[in-house]
C-alpha cells in the first residue's frame, strides 16, 4: 500500500507540474487547430467533388441542354495563373456551361498563394464553372465493367476544348500523341474525323460549316523554348496538319513578345486572357447577359 501510495503522489505532484500542464494545454490545441484546418480542407474538396455529379460524367445527360459547352484546360505554366480571368470573364453568359480540366503542374499554380491565384474551391463557385478535374477523378476508382471513362465522357461532352496555357511539354505530348494524364488522353480521343461525335440540337459547331469539334490551344513557355527545333516540329503538325485552315480541329494562338516570368524578354508569353476569351465567345457565339436583356 505504501508504494502505491507514492506513485499516487508522484502522479500527482507530475500532473501539478507547470510544464505538463502546459503541454497537456498544448496538446489539446494542436488537436482543435489540426480538426479545424481538417475541416476546411475537407469542406473545400467536398464542394469541388458536389460539382462533378459526385465525380461522374454522363454526358448524354447533357445533350439537350441548350447550352454551349466549355472545356477549358491548363497545363504546367505559370501563366495558369491568368485562368480565373477567363472563367470571371464569362461567367455572364447565362448559356454557357464550363468545365475545367487541370494538369498536376498546373494546379500547382492555383493554391491560394496569392489573390491572383485562388484556391480551386474558391475557382468551383465562379459562375458557370460547373466541374474541376485532375487526374486522380479518372483512376481514383479501379475501374470495371459499365463504368463510364472520364476522357471519353468530356470528348463526348465539349463543343469547343480551350488550352490556355499550353506548356512546351504538353505540346510536346500533342503533336506526338502521347496520353499519360488526363489532359492528353481527352486530346488524344477528340473526334478527329467530326464522324463520332453527332452535332448536338441548336448548338453550332465553332467552325461553322465544319463537321470538327475544335481545340485552341494557347501555348507559353520560355522564349528559349519557344525558339528550340523541336517547338517548330510541334507546331507544323498543329498549324499545317492538324490546323483548322486545312481542314482539321486545331487552332493555334501563338504567343506574343514580352517580359516573361522568368525575367527574359521575348516571344512565348500566352495571348492576353482577353483575346482568348474574345476568340471563345465568337467561336461559341456567345452573348452576354446584358446583350441578351437588350
């Protein structure tokens, strides 16, 4: 009985000690903190994930809708980062349905590290941004039997593919066919051929007469990138073989001359995001809200 008498005091005279009372204090509020940051976390990814038909495509769903639709990609450049302007720039036009598909690389750029570079949580409640997809919504889920398959769902589901920005290396996987992510598996599954895909009820190709689906594609990289061979390889296949002044789907908007991110000053920085967003509303013939009021 004496010892277990002295090791009540002992745990006593312990839990009495300054230091364990502030480190029980701490302790609890790393738990609270840690719970609080859980939970905004949690709720911004369930907000995105809500916006995705719970992260499935149907796209047939869709075919009657009566609006235009958007899939609007970026790859790894910083000049992702001009994204939220193009969406905040047609988030007014009451027939249009956006869905935003983003590379790994690219999403780096969106974290919320600065006002210009919100978080994709704050980029879902942007109007008419009705998804947000990375390459884990397409093989998260093992896949089986009667599943649908994401690339091919947003194929069948855009009128129009905008990339803006397309990277040196995202060009690179285009030009030659690669499909590693879910950018370039919907690139390498468009309907090349305008026989797949059937023309959806009042919605007119971006083309006009042409049977294509298109793809404008942005590129921006380094001047350095832009001058290389093998960035003038790429873009004979897509201006000369695949553009659609030959009869293809591609469109290309080359970049301009200008002080790039990286301090040099030359060719490769994208088109300015309001030239881009003038090149989809009249590829989309779209009208504004207050156009449509007057």
């Amino acid at each position: 009985m004496e010892a277990l008498t002295r090791i009540r005091d002992a745990g006593d005279a312990f839990r009495n000690n300054p230091v364990f009372v502030s480190a029980s204090i701490l302790t609890v509020y790393l738990l609270v903190l840690g719970g609080v940051v859980g939970y905004i976390l949690l709720r911004g990814f369930r907000e995105i994930r809500m916006k995705k038909e719970n992260g499935r495509l149907i796209a047939a769903n869709h075919f009657n809708d009566g609006k235009q639709h958007l899939l609007l990609a970026a790859t790894g450049s910083v000049a992702t980062i001009k994204l939220p302007n193009i969406l905040k720039a047609l988030s007014d036009h009451p027939n249009l349905s956006i869905r935003v598909l983003l590379t790994e690389s690219a999403a780096k750029f969106l974290e919320d590290q600065a006002a210009e570079q919100p978080s994709l949580a704050k980029i879902a409640k942007i109007p008419n941004v009705d998804a947000i997809y990375r390459d884990f919504d397409e093989w998260s889920k093992p896949w089986v039997r009667g599943d649908t398959i994401l690339h091919i769902e947003l194929r069948r589901w855009a009128d129009l593919m905008v990339v803006a920005p397309l990277s040196a290396n995202s060009m690179a996987k285009l030009a030659n066919g690669i499909t590693d992510n879910l950018f370039s598996s919907v690139v390498r599954a468009w309907d090349a051929t305008g026989l797949i895909d059937p023309p959806r009820p009042g919605v007119t190709r971006p083309y006009g007469d042409a049977d294509k689906k298109g793809i404008i594609v942005a590129p921006a990289m380094n001047t350095a990138m832009w001058s290389h061979p093998a960035t003038a390889k790429h873009l004979r296949v897509l201006e000369e073989e695949w553009g659609v002044k030959e009869g293809g789907w591609i469109e290309v908007l080359r970049p301009v001359e200008k002080e790039l991110a990286c301090g040099d000053t030359g060719s490769g920085a994208m088109r300015d995001w309001q030239a881009i967003v003038t090149t989809i509303k009249e590829r989309l013939s779209l009208s504004s809200a207050k156009a449509s009021k007057q």
